[in-house]
C-alpha cells in the first residue's frame, strides 16, 4: 500500500433503541456503563432533586417538560431559574433529528465541518480546493469563500482559532496554510487575492515526504497540533514561525490529534497501528516516550475527540467501533500490539467481515464500546454531543452508509439515526449551543437537522444508493 493510500477508492428520522449496542473492556458489567463518567454524566444533566422524587413504589420515570416549567414557577430550587443541569435535563430530550434541510451544495465530496465555539460561523472544506465559512447568525450567508493553492488530492482538515480570526487547512504534504478570515474580502483566492501563508512542518523542507492528517489549535490559538503520515505528531509555535516539537509517536501513519484539554500540555493521538497515546508535553524531554498506550482497537484509529477534561476521550476505529477511554487506564508504552486478525482486509474498499465483528481484543482498556455505524472508505469522524445543551450525554458519529449515528453515552443504546444522504458522511457537528446538527457528506450536500417546529418543509426523502467507484488513486 502507497504511503498515501489511505482512503477510499468506492465510494428513518425518529428515534431508534436496539440497533446500537455497547460493550465494556475489561470485567466491566454489560450493556449498561458502570463508571465515574457515568455518575458525572447524571449528575450534570440530572433535574432538582425536589423534581426527580417519587414516591416510594412508583416506577422513576424522566421528568417531564412540563413539570420542570411547572416547579421554576413556583421556584423549587428557591433560585427562581433553571441550574445548569436542569437546562440540560430539558434541551438534551430533544434532539436534532428533524429534517434535513440544505445548507448548500459544494461542487465536491465534503470532507470537514466545524462551528466556531459560540456556534455563530461555520466552516466546510470540499475535495476540490473550495473551503467557505458561513455566518449561522445571518441565515447561513457566506462570510468567506476560499479557493486554496494548489493541494494533493484533498483538503484532509480544517481548523478555525478560538477568536475566530484565522482559519489553517492541511493537505497530503507537509506544508499547512494560514488564511485570516476576518479580513473584509468575500472572495479568498490563495496568493492572489489575498496571502494563504505556509507552514512548513517538515524538518528540512522536503514538504513531499509526508502528510498532514490532522490539524488543530490550540485554545489560546498561539500553537497547532498536528499528525503526520511520517508517524509523527507536531507542535507549530504560531508566534515563533516554526515546529517547536517533533515526536516520532507510532509505527503507522497517524491519522488524528487533539488537545486534550485547555491548558494544552496533554495531547490524545491514534494511529493506523490502532494503539491510542497519551502525551505530556511537560515531560517529554525528559522522558522521550508517550506517557501512555490505550489498546483496544483491533484496527486503525481514524478520530479521536476529547471531552475536554484531560482525562476522557473517544476513538473511532476501522473496526467498526468508537470506544470510550479513561486515561487513567492506559498502560506503559512498552505494550507490543501486533495485529490480531488473521484476514487480508483493506477498508479503502473491502466490506468488513461480518465474523471480525465478533472478535475482541484481549487486553481491551476502553470503558465501553458503541457499534452500529460503519467506518470504511474513508477517516469517518465522532464526537462527544456540546456540554452546553447535553452535557455531553450522547456521542455522534457520521458513517459509510450514508448516516449520522447518536449514542446515549451510558447506556449504548442508539438514539437516533439520521438518515439522507447517499454518499458516506465523514463528518458531523453538533451546534454548541442551539440542537441543531449539521452533517457533511460525500454526495457534496451539507444539511441540518434539527428539532421539530421550526415551520419549514424539509428535503425529500432519497433513495439509499450504495453504488461503489473505483479510482486509480485512493484518497483519505
């Protein structure tokens, strides 16, 4: 396989409860996630306890809606409002699973999608050298339209700065580009309208040796992170101009990278040797190695998101699976993990096989595993659902047969399956605030979902086409 060959080369509203299933790692109890981040969970999405009571022998059912109106009336809590939690017993019963309706059509497969952090712009990159951002507040109005240089094969990610000023973009080499998106001009064509400035990240200016898989900033906006399919992972001081860290951090390409929480001294990566690591920049000199390893996956890791605690974070995997981790499982870096599978399998543009869903790692550190979605063809991205409106109670993940998939993070039940479009969705994303979902996909469409009652007629129902093409050059 090329080095570059890591892509695909093919290409029911309402709620759902037994399609999905979860398992736990370890001696954990079945079907049900009995954990710390399950209490959390409860705790920060759970109503008043004067609500909640029931009387003894009475079946403990959600509190409704309307009661929870009821007693901020007649001031239960005796604050007069709604806590936190109470907001988000409300708003995470309803979810974004009304529609769709379109946002646009690029004029290539959509590979990235991302709101801003208070959710009032939005970003979405094509295949075709075309990334525009759009202003949520005024009606999905484009604020800029971008046509980049000169790429290799795709735009593979995006990332826009926490003060939304600058907007970097990465490709299959090593040099990512800088766009300043709060400039005046509508229209961004690089290097002639305005500067698209390079990054190097390769270590003697050879930007052909590698890719760029994964790219994000920082939360004070003054560094990125990212992976390489060199094996490294990256640190780029913004304000010095260079790479300020190159780690040699696995023994395949490394598909995803993330912060794993706001300080950004802890850094999540996964890799194609389907090994999770954890990183701590504060000792990394000293120390040479990750400070620790999370198995699990039996194949490659295509997305890790972090639930921005620096200590819980979910993977995607090419077998079939997200999973949930706790960091204070992981394990020394020493841990061989040589493939387990026994199969000739390319996920690029082979079906997985239906037996390997069975199969099990046999020293798995995750806290739960969710299954029902797929992930093939491409690097299909999951996410934890907003902390605002559900703190983060689901987990949603796009897939290869054409879908977004909501998971309850407790119990693995599948909540939701978003069902439209007739290309594989590689991303999703969930507005921060308002429930309102936003998926990208293949068939170049990007739509949103979201609840019922917004007073409009959504898109027709299509027909689930699974055609497969076959392209001389794989893509990721």
């Amino acid at each position: 396989m090329g080095r570059f060959g890591k892509g695909a080369s093919s290409c029911d509203d309402g709620y759902a409860s037994s399609s999905g299933s979860l398992s736990q790692g370890g001696n954990g109890r079945p079907d049900y996630l009995d954990h710390e981040i399950a209490q959390l969970t409860k705790l920060r999405s759970q109503p008043h306890e004067f609500l909640s009571r029931t009387a003894p022998g009475k079946l403990r059912l959600p509190v409704s809606t309307v009661k929870m109106l009821v007693g901020r009336e007649v001031n239960y809590s005796g604050r007069g409002r709604f806590s936190a939690a109470d907001s988000c017993h409300v708003l995470s019963r309803y979810l974004p699973v009304n529609g769709p309706w379109k946002v646009d059509g690029m004029n290539s497969r959509v590979y990235t999608s991302q709101f801003s952090n208070d959710g009032s712009f939005f970003v979405a990159a094509s295949q075709e050298s075309n990334i525009k951002v759009y202003n949520v507040d005024k009606n999905w109005k484009i604020q800029k339209d971008i046509e980049t240089k000169a790429l290799r094969w795709t735009i593979t990610d995006t990332s826009l700065s926490p003060d939304q000023r600058f907007l970097v973009y990465a490709s299959i080499c090593a040099i990512v580009n800088i766009v300043d998106v709060g400039s005046s001009a509508r229209e961004s064509l690089a290097n002639v309208t305005e500067i698209h400035k390079g990054l190097d990240f390769s270590a003697d200016g050879d930007e052909d040796e590698f890719g760029i898989f994964s790219v994000k900033f920082s939360t004070d906006g003054q560094e990125l992170v990212a992976a390489g399919s060199d094996n490294f992972i990256y640190v780029y001081d913004l304000q010095a101009n260079k790479c300020s860290l190159r780690i040699p951090a696995h023994k395949s390409d490394v598909n995803t990278v993330c912060f794993a929480d706001e300080t950004g001294h802890l850094i999540f990566s996964g890799s194609d040797d389907s090994l999770c690591k954890v990183w701590d920049r504060r000792c990394f000199i000293s120390k040479g190695r990750a400070n620790g390893v999370l198995m699990g996956h039996l194949e490659g890791i295509t997305f890790i998101d972090s639930r921005r605690d620096g200590r819980y974070f979910i993977s995607n995997g090419k077998d079939q699976t997200t999973k949930l981790w706790d960091i204070r499982k992981m394990s020394s870096n020493t841990t061989d993990n040589s493939r387990l599978r026994d199969y000739d399998w390319d996920y690029r543009w082979m079906e997985y096989p239906s037996y390997a869903r069975r199969l099990k790692h046999p020293h798995d550190q995750s806290l739960a595993t969710y299954k029902g979605h797929s992930v093939l063809r491409t690097l299909i991205r999951c996410y934890f659902s907003p902390e605002y409106s559900t703190a983060q109670k689901y987990i949603y993940t796009g897939s290869s047969d054409n879908s977004v998939y909501i998971y309850d993070l407790v119990s693995g039940a599948q909540v939701a399956k978003l069902d439209f479009h007739n290309a594989p969705v590689r991303d999703c994303c969930w507005h921060p605030i308002y429930p309102m979902l936003i998926s990208s996909s293949w068939d170049c469409n990007i739509v949103r979902w979201e609840i019922p009652g917004i007073g409009e007629a959504p898109l027709p129902k299509r027909r689930t086409v699974r055609a497969r093409r076959f392209f001389g050059r794989a893509l990721r």
